[in-house]
C-alpha cells in the first residue's frame, strides 16, 4: 500500500475507531481470562 491509499483508509475507517477499540478490548480481554483461568 502507498501512503495515499494508507491516509485514504484511515479518514474512511476514523469514525469507526470506538467501535473498533471495543471490539479489540473484547477479544483481548477474552483471551487474557481464558489465559488466567487455564494458568489458575
């Protein structure tokens, strides 16, 4: 990817940004309490 196309996907995905960090949060979150309940 150059960096227009890079610059270009960012202005188009910036409004979903909280929707996006949720989503991540949820899945780390996830696997560090699988992870802490296997090592428990």
């Amino acid at each position: 990817m150059t960096r227009d196309e890079l610059i270009r996907e960012y202005k188009e995905h910036s409004g979903t940004w909280p929707a996006l960090v949720g989503v991540y949060g949820v899945i780390v979150g996830t696997m560090l309490l699988s992870g802490y309940l296997m090592v428990g």
